[in-house]
C-alpha cells in the first residue's frame, strides 16, 4: 500500500455527527457559545488559585492566532512549545488551531540534542518557551536551528524585538491587526479544515529515533468524542490536569475538558499533587499507574511506620479490598460476612485512599503502561474506581478503554466508539478508525511499513481479544527478548509480578541472548529501612542495602514467591539493585514512565554483564 493510499484511507474515516465539531477550532469555539463560565481555567500562583474566563480564553487565542499571522506564520506553518503545563500552553495551543498552524509540542524533560533535533526535523518557524530560565538553557542550540524566526516567552519582561518578544506584546500585536481586519481571524478560523494537520507530536523514542507523528483535526476530535462517548461527562466535572500537555494522552482530555465546559485545574507539579488533590478536589483524575502504586506504596509505608498493629490492620484491609472487588468482578452479591468487613475497613483505612484524592472523585482514568491487576483490585476495592484505557500518539491517543458500564480486570477495554481492532497472525494488535494518524512527518517508508497491506495500523503492541470482546495487552512486540536457549519472554508480565512485593519499587527484565532472564531491581528504600529496623541489620546508606547479601536473599525470596507459576524458563534466575530510581531526567524513562529498555541496557552494561560472569563461575 502507498502513502497516497494510506492517507486517502484515514482520511475517509473521520466521521462525525453534524452538530459535533468538525475542527479544534470549531471545538474552542463551540465552547464559548455553550459555556460562558468565569473559571475555564484555574491556575496557581502565589499560593492563590487565579481562574481564567471562557470569553477571556477565545479572545487571547484569538490574539495570538492574528500575531502569529502578523509575524508571516500561515496555515500549515509550525510553531513548536516548550514548556510546562499552564493556560498560557493551551490557549497557545487553541491560537494555533484557530490559525490553522501546525504546533509541535515539546517535553521540558528533553535534553538540548532531542529539542534541536525536533525543532529541525520539524521546520518550525516560532518556538514558544516557558519562561527566560528555560530559554537559557536552550539558548546554544536555537542558533542551529535554522528554521527559527521568533522566540516568544510566555514569562519574562526583557525583550529583544527582533529574535525574542513576550507573550503579551505577540497579543498585542494580535489585537491591533484585529481591529485593522476584523474579518480575518474569522476567515482564519473558517478555513481550518478536519483532514488538515493540527499537531506534529514526536514520539518519546523508546526504541530508535523520534518520530513526527501527523495528526488532523479530525483524528483528535473524533477521538475526544468518541473516547468520552462511554463517561457521563457534564460541566459540573472538575478535573486536575497533572500528565505532560506535550503528551496526546493529557491534551486529548483537555480537549474534552474544554468541550464539556468544565472548570479545568492544572497541577502545580507532579511533586504538588498531594496537596493540589486536597485543594481541588477533582472529579476526574487522569494519571499513569506510577502515580497509584506510589499512593498505595506509601501508605503501606505508613501503616508500617505506625505499629506492627497498625500494619497488620491495613494489610487485613487491602485484602478485604481485593477480594470486595474480585465480587465486584463477578458481578455476584456481596457475602455479608464480606461486607462487614468491608464496612471496618472503610472506616479505618480506605476513607484515607478517598482523602488522598480530594473525597470527591467519580473516576480515575489511566493509561500509558500497564496497570497492575493488584493496584486495580486495591483501589476498586476502596471505593476508588480506575478506568484503564489503551492507545498510542499514533492513534490520537485512545483505542480502547473500560467504562463505568463495562469493566474487566487485567483488560484495558472495549474498542470505543468508530474504532476497531484486530489480532494478527503474529499476535499483534491492529487498529483501524478515524483516529489513526495520516502518517510520520518526513517519513514515508516508516508510514508504509506502521501499516498493514489493507490499511490497519500496527501497533507494535501484542495482545488477545476475548469472548466479550475486551482487548487484554500481553507485551509490546519490540519488547520481547529471546534466551540464548530459543525461549522468547515477555517483560511486562513478569515485571507486574514482581512490583507486587512491598520492597521492590522500580524492576527492568534483562536477558537478550543470554541463558536465562535476570532482573535490575531499584528497591524501595523506606520499606528495607524499616525491614531492617525490626530485623537489626545496620544499614545506613542505600548502597550498604543494595550491597546487603541479607537484603538480596529477602528480594529474590519474594521474587521466587510471586512468581512461582511462571514457566521454567521465564524466571528470574539472578538480580541487582540500583542505588538509583530510573527517571525522566536522566533519560531511563519516557515522559509516560515507561522504561526505555534500550537506554537501560546501555547505561547498565557493565552490572548487567557482571551477572552472567558471576552467574558462570
């Protein structure tokens, strides 16, 4: 299948009701007529929470959408963002649709290579930044990018007219040229068409070189549409937005937060969700698995710290928890024995799980990686329902998600609505809607080979559709390694398992042709710490842990323990610990949180070979 092919059929796809929006310009737009609210948008600053109006965001976009223009960028232009999540990203955003230019968003997390080569590949014309900090750091690479008109800062107050101007005075260019031509941000607005381009997003590269991803118009909008399709959403709905905006994932909702006319609240920082929880008390949460387990680890780690009583007495609960929503599951009646239980335990440890989350949340949303059965059994359990989806930037994002209506355990769903889903013969799963992107900027045989010969695009991920109809994710196809002995192995699986004791916080499966399968294991410190108080091993450093013959005894028992049903060949037969937890900062994760394994295997060579050497003697 040629590209023209592949772009004539995506094209096709994009289906939606007439009183739907076609375009995102015609869903800001939209927006305004039907909610004029005072507080769309809701920051922090100074400790005080500063809420945006609807009118006030149509009109700044509008703005800059005209500034934009006056500074030569048009349709099909692309500007690229850098910078952490504030209004001044989304009503940047909302000013290129409604000028029909392409954005190109940024991860802040980016070393100063990726951004310059992003910025390149891209050809952007304009790249909007953060503040005069973040401009410093990126101020040696933005000469060798040729393709650089303006730099527009959406925090500072030094300007140099010609290569660097603020937020407010490109507005204030937008507002004059509005009252020049008042027709233009009208015909602007009219011209932007559904299979037009809207974003290029640039895959987090887990394996190889990023890639542009082309999304329309019409691939994001049907799938804002379609994915809330299964969620009674109204505008009483009040989200806390905390994931990246560089992200698909954070800005489809987004999107669908504006669209519903909800009052949106962006999150301090990741570091700040605690207490932003508190402070807003959200509807909806969206969050990747890492945020949950991290909440359940650290109140395991609290009940620990409390008492041997008080341990015991949560331990007791999580289980009540889990078997409460293995009932659920069943869709059977609750035993009354059970629900006595259930009714203690609500009172002495799950009310603090509601808590953590602001009491008034109807349902959190995950996606990204996989979510373990445990952590969702734990969380129903307590009264903290956890919608789990499926999908990828390529894909706009989501695939599949479970509802309210209609959840499985250990699946990420249904195909929602106008999408669909197959199994190939390898196990891969394939996907077809009108969500699927036109293809990869600059990229046409990388286009033709993501796709099938009959037009389904491949995932990369492997996975089985049951009885139901629910899709189950097995391992992503570029993931499974193979032994030296034939064996393939999947990771993913395997490490779930593992996170499943109390002591591990962060695992990586190695074992690409090598005889066996072995694990990097970044422990959780504070739950050793506590192991060896009650055991009166004097530990002090968390390297004397990862040194500890004791500790990696007690770590490969539990690992042999949660991991007793695995095939011979797919256990864990040898692990070391890292000092360090794997981060976005230093390259090991994607802003997602998924491991880059590739990245992981290189910067851990050496301790990885040390295994096998120590392994064979």
């Amino acid at each position: 299948m040629n590209l023209e092919n592949v772009i004539r059929q995506q094209e096709a796809r994009v289906k939606l009701f007439e009183d739907e929006p076609k375009t995102l310009a015609e869903l800001f737009l939209q927006t305004g007529k039907k909610h004029d609210r005072k507080d769309i948008l809701n920051y922090k600053k100074n400790n005080e929470w500063i809420s945006i109006s609807t009118s006030e965001m149509i009109s700044r976009a509008e703005n800059i959408a005209l500034g934009l223009y006056s500074l030569g960028v048009k349709s099909g232009d692309r500007v690229a963002i850098l910078s952490a999540n504030s209004p001044d990203w989304t009503i940047t955003d909302a000013g290129c649709q409604f000028g029909g230019i392409i954005d190109v968003p940024i991860y802040t997390t980016l070393n100063s290579d990726s951004v310059k080569y992003i910025l390149n590949d891209s050809g952007a014309k304009i790249i909007f930044i953060q503040d005069e900090k973040m401009l410093e750091t990126y101020s040696t690479i933005l000469p060798e990018c040729k393709t650089i008109e303006r730099v527009v800062v959406f925090n500072t107050n030094e300007e140099d007219k010609a290569t660097v101007i603020s937020l407010k005075t490109l507005e204030k260019q937008g507002e004059k040229l509005g009252i020049e031509s008042p027709d233009l941000i009208r015909s602007l607005q009219e011209s932007v068409k559904q299979n037009d381009i809207a974003t290029l997003i640039y895959t987090s590269g887990t394996t190889g070189e990023p890639k542009g991803v082309m999304l329309t118009h019409g691939n994001l909008v049907s799938n804002v549409i379609d994915a809330g399709a299964g969620f009674a959403f109204t505008k009483d709905d009040k989200p806390l937005s905390v994931l990246p905006l560089s992200h698909v994932f954070e800005r489809s909702g987004m999107y669908l937060y504006i669209l519903n006319g909800m009052a949106v609240h962006y999150g301090e920082s990741i570091d700040k969700v605690a207490n932003n929880l508190k402070e807003v008390s959200p509807t909806i949460f969206v969050g990747v698995p890492r945020i949950f387990e991290k909440v359940y680890a650290k109140a395991k780690l609290t009940a620990a710290q409390s008492s041997p009583l008080r341990e015991k007495i949560f331990d007791w609960a999580i289980d009540v928890a889990k078997e409460y929503a293995l009932q659920l599951e069943k869709k059977e009646a609750i035993p009354a024995m059970l629900a006595v239980k259930h009714t203690i335990a609500d009172r002495i440890v799950f009310t603090k799980f509601r808590e953590f989350f602001g009491g008034n949340l109807r349902s959190c949303i995950t996606g990204g990686a996989a979510l373990s059965n445990d952590i969702f059994l734990i969380f129903t359990g307590a009264g903290v329902s956890i919608m789990q989806g499926y999908g990828l930037t390529e894909t706009s994002p989501v695939i599949t998600s479970n509802i309210p209506t209609q959840v499985k355990l250990g699946t990420v769903g249904k195909p929602i609505r106008n999408v669909k889903i197959r199994i190939a013969a390898d196990g891969e799963i394939e996907a077809s809607g009108a969500n699927i992107m036109l293809g990869y900027y600059n990229k046409p045989q990388a286009t033709i080979d993501t796709f099938s010969p009959d037009g389904w695009f491949r995932t990369g991920d492997i996975g089985e559709i049951d009885e139901e109809g629910f899709l189950k994710i097995t391992d992503r196809k570029k993931e499974l390694f193979k032994t030296s002995g034939g064996k393939y192995i999947a990771p993913s699986p395997i490490e779930q398992m593992i996170k499943g004791s109390r002591f591990v916080n962060q695992v990586v499966l190695v074992g690409n042709g090598r005889k066996f399968a072995a694990a990097l294991i970044v422990p959780n410190f504070e739950q050793l710490e506590s192991y060896a108080k009650l055991e009166n091993l004097h530990l002090k450093t968390q390297s004397d842990f990862c040194r500890s013959l004791k500790i990696i005894e007690l770590l490969e028992k539990e690992i042999n323990s949660l991991t007793e049903k695995l095939s011979r060949y797919e256990k864990v037969k040898k692990i070391a610990l890292l000092e360090n937890e794997l981060t976005v900062e230093s390259g090991e994760l994607t802003p997602t949180l998924k491991v880059k394994r590739r990245i992981v295997d290189e910067k851990y060579a050496k301790l990885i070979d040390e295994i096998y050497l120590d392994a064979e003697k």
